[in-house]
C-alpha cells in the first residue's frame, strides 16, 4: 500500500466534506481513504455525517416517517469467491510457487472461507450493529414520533423481502426501538405479497445480459494482473499453465478484501495484497457493473427505474394513509442494494439520479460506496403545524444526509408535501 502524509489524509477528508452536497460524487482519494471505500457495495455503513441539521421552519414537528432499508453487512451470498481463490492458492502451495505473500494470503483465504461456510448471505454482527445505530438515531433524531407521553399509541408498521438477512435487519432495527421504548406497538411482516413492491426486478433481469459487453470492455482496458500474480506467485503466469483466468482471480481476491470490513470481529485484512491504484482500478470495474444493471445509467436505466414504481406508489400511499389516519407513526421497509439504488434515482434525490455515458469519468459523479453501502437507507420525513393536513413539508435524507429534490423551495430541505406528491406522481408516470 502506498504511504500517505498526514496533510493528504487531512485534504482527502476536508474534500469529502466539500462534496457532501453531491451524494454520489467523489474523487479517487475519497475512494481510498478509507481503503474499505473500494468494497463498493460491500463497504460497511460508516454511520450518521457529523453536520447539523437544517433547522426546521418555525412551529412545525415531525408526525411520521416514511423508510426504505438495505440489510446490513453480510457474508457473500455464496461460495464461489471462496472456493475459487482458495482453490488456486491451495493448489499453488502444492506445487511449491506462493511467495511468502502468497503463503499469508493462503492462510486469510482460509480464515475467511472457514468463517464463511454454511453462513452465505447471512447477516453479520456488524450488519445487526449498523442497523441498531440507524434506529437510536431515528429515535432520538425525531422524538415527536416516537413518544408514548400522556398515553399516546405509537403503532409502526414493519415490512421486508423474505431474505433472512433483511429480515433480521428488520428485527434488529424493531428491537432497538423497543429497548427504547417498550410501548411502542411495532408490527413485523414478510410476504410474497411485499415483495412485489418491496423488490420488483422484472426490467432488471431483461438489460442484465445486455451490460456484459460493456463491462468486459472497460475490465480488460483496466484490470493488468501480472504485478499483482508477480507478488504472491513466484511464476506469474502460474494461473494461464493450470487452465484459471488470472483477471478472474484477481477479483475474486478483490471481492474477499472487499467483505472482511462486513465480518470485522476477525480483524483480517487483504487490502496489503494490492497497491491502491490496483484497487481504485478494481473498484471503477464493479461500479460501472452496479451502475449499469442497477443505477440510472443512459443505456438501461429507463427499465431499472421502472421496477420502482410499485415501491414509490406504496410510499405515496402510505404518506396518505398515515397523514389521513394518524396512523402508522412510522413505515419501515427492508430490502436490498438493487431497490434502494434505483428508487433513489426515480425519485430525483440529489447525486443519485446522474447519467453519465464514458465509464473512465462515472466515478467522478457516482460511486456505489456512496450510493448504496451496506444499511443504506431512505428516510422521508412528515411535518405539520397543528395537526393541519393541509399544510405539511417533508424532508428526505438518504444514509442520514439531508437531499435535495430539483424542486423550487425557499424552505429547501423542507419541501411542501403537496407538491413533492404532485412531482413523484409525475416521476411515476414518466417511467
């Protein structure tokens, strides 16, 4: 790994904090401090922005929040990175050619896929810890909601896909809550039937195939394994002479690096395998495959976005229902990486609805460890005067920053409901 000063470790964060405004824009020393940052879509929630928020307009308080959840951490969802690597590793050992690098990475590489085993999927510790922080910061972020004082019925309503991680990302979430507050009424849910709005992928699976092409071009333009095969390997094309792709096991050493931050009570690294600009390289190659098949790009994002209109229909519903009703106080939904990203962009969320066409320029404008890390998380939230319906703003945050809507507003980040309703009914109909 490349040494760094303390002056550009001190530049790299005071540039993060200028581009807070733009959610998905980065630099590449914002991709590599931290390191973790290049796990993309594995990288693990980093947690609340140290910036106070926008004070809320005069005499208005919060009566119902609105969410949509990814699952936290995890485990990779099966055991192909493990078994391929160790596979290659184990077999160079036998015939006598890992350098001494390459032996300390054999025995990660089996520290990893020993913890693994039989857990593919499966929600982490740190995947429960994530989502327990989100809820205390919800809680005391927003106590308006959730307080039971002179006898009040708090009732929030829980759903998520039928995956066990997000469920027990729900569970963690409901639980703390609780602990909180033990009067809380909290209904818990997991159905077909929310899947249908929770997790719709019918325009997703028909442009997946489609992006390969793509996304093979800009690999083999990007990705250059021989250094990385010449510092664990004492003969570098050892992978060619036993029939493996070195560019194949290159990411899949990447995809291993990437998940150790999502089981972090092994205290394991891989990252010193690599040189940063390996990773950064490694990184931009699954970016463009995340954006491609799950993001707003110009060539499939009209069908990705599509899949969301169920999902943002039940926002808007439920809005109604609960500023009608008074009930629930709160709906929470869980899911996945591949709704929370597109809903985002269909929505028009500030940063997440960039298109961009040239795969060398994307991660100037879009980054996945931004975008959708692990418990990324929409919250949209419901203010009013007096209980007066007819006056009432709301405010979106998306991993617990305050975004922007591309609608005129004085009150910015506090929008009129009744027009954010009338904008994301058009955003609908527009796809």
């Amino acid at each position: 790994m490349k040494s760094r000063t303390i002056s550009f470790a001190l530049l790299g964060a005071a540039m993060l904090l200028a581009c807070e405004g733009a959610i998905a824009q980065s630099t590449k020393q914002q991709a590599l401090e931290p390191v973790t940052r290049t796990g993309g879509i594995y990288h693990s929630y980093e947690g609340a922005p140290e910036v106070s928020p926008t004070p809320t307009p005069k005499g208005y308080k919060p009566f119902y929040i609105s969410h949509f959840g990814r699952h936290g951490s995890r485990w990779h969802t099966s055991d192909r990175y493990y078994k391929r690597s160790l596979s290659l590793l184990e077999q160079a050992e036998a015939d006598d050619m890992l350098t001494e690098k390459g032996k300390e990475l054999l025995e990660k590489v089996r520290i990893l896929s020993a913890d693994a085993k039989d857990r593919y999927g499966a929600l982490s510790p740190r995947g429960v810890r994530e989502h327990r922080g989100i809820a205390e910061r919800m809680y005391y972020s927003f106590p308006e909601v959730f307080s039971t004082r002179g006898g009040r019925d708090v009732y929030i309503e829980c759903r998520s896909t039928l995956y066990p991680r997000v469920i027990l990302s729900m569970a963690a979430f409901n639980e703390r809550l609780k602990e909180l507050n033990p009067e809380l009424r909290i209904s818990r849910e997991s159905a077909h039937r929310y899947e249908l709005y929770l997790t719709p992928m019918e325009g997703t699976d028909s442009i997946t195939p489609l992006t390969e092409e793509a996304i093979d071009r800009f690999t083999e333009r990007t990705i250059h394994p021989q250094p990385f095969l010449a510092r664990i390997l004492k003969d570098p094309s050892y992978p060619d002479q036993i029939g493996k792709d070195p560019v194949s096991f290159m990411k899949g050493i990447y995809m291993l690096a990437s998940i150790t931050q999502d089981v972090d009570y092994l205290n394991l690294s891989l990252y010193d395998i690599f040189t940063e600009d390996e990773l950064f390289d490694l990184w931009q190659v699954y970016n463009l495959r995340f954006y491609l098949q799950h993001g707003p790009s110009p060539e499939f994002g009209k069908a990705v976005l599509a899949d969301m209109k169920p999902l943002l229909q039940n926002i808007v519903a439920s809005a109604d229902s609960a500023i009608v009703y008074g009930t629930p106080a709160a709906t929470l939904r869980f899911g996945h990486d591949v709704n929370i990203t597109p809903l985002g962009a269909l929505i028009g969320l500030e940063g997440l609805d960039v298109q961009e066409s040239d795969p060398n320029q994307l991660y100037l404008s879009w980054s996945s460890f931004l975008v959708s890390p692990m418990a990324a998380n929409l919250q949209i939230i419901f203010y009013r005067k007096n209980k007066n319906n007819d006056d009432i703003l709301v405010k979106f945050l998306y991993n617990e920053h305050e975004r922007t809507l591309p609608i005129a507003c004085d009150t910015a980040p506090y929008y009129p409901w009744e027009e954010v309703r009338a904008y994301l009914l058009q955003q609908i109909a527009k796809y």
